[in-house]
C-alpha cells in the first residue's frame, strides 16, 4: 500500500537517497519529524529543505544483542545544526568512542533493510 502525507515525501526523499526536513514558511523554525501542522505555531506552510546534515550528539546509550542477533547497537540523539533533535545512531566507530557533544554528520543508508538518517563523526575542519 502506497503511503501518502509528509511520511510519504520524507521517505520518498529518502528512497532518492536525500535527507530533508521541513521549514515553516509562517515562523521560520525547522521540523522535524514530518508534519502536517508547524508544532511551533500551527501553520500548514512547511516547505521541504535540505538541511545542513551537520549536528552534535545529544545523547547516547548502548543496546546489548547476542551477536546472532545483529550484536550491540547505538541508539542516539542528534541536535541538527537547524535545530530539531532526531533519533538515530552513530556509524563508523567504536561504540566505545561515540560521545556526548561529538561532532557529527548525516548521511543516507540502509538500516534494517530500508534507507534512513544515519550519522557518522563529522570531517575535521
């Protein structure tokens, strides 16, 4: 069954390996996750943009599996340099090394079969 609303271009987007938020054209603030209505201030003029992909970790933890099952995964918070706070994990380094306040950048990839926001450490200046 074919999806239809904001999810649907989100993962539209997606499927064409972009990453885009919304933007409120009435107040200017950054959404995230698909809306219908800004949960700022009620507006339905959410426009789509590409946001910077930049952000600094929020939050992390660790969450054990067996290793037939996959083994360990992170599961972190992201604050985009736009604003919004998305859910997500950390690819391409230890789970060890994944800190509070790192650095890091979007990017589209596959994760659990399906293509998703995913972040790896952001390159040096």
């Amino acid at each position: 069954m074919q999806g239809f609303g904001p999810d649907a271009s989100f993962r539209a987007a997606l499927a064409e390996g972009k990453f885009v938020i919304q933007k409120c054209g009435h107040c200017g603030e950054h959404v995230y996750y698909p809306r219908v209505l800004c949960p700022h201030c009620g507006s339905d003029q959410l426009d789509w943009i590409e946001p910077s992909g930049q952000g600094t970790v929020y939050s992390v933890t660790l969450v054990r599996r067996r290793p037939d099952k996959g083994g360990d995964f992170n599961v972190c918070l992201v604050d985009l340099e736009e604003g919004p706070r998305v859910m997500s994990r950390v690819e391409g380094v230890p789970l060890e090394d994944i800190q509070i306040g790192m650095a890091v950048e979007a990017f589209v990839g596959d994760a659990a079969g399906a293509p998703n926001v995913l972040f790896r450490p952001a390159a040096g200046p």
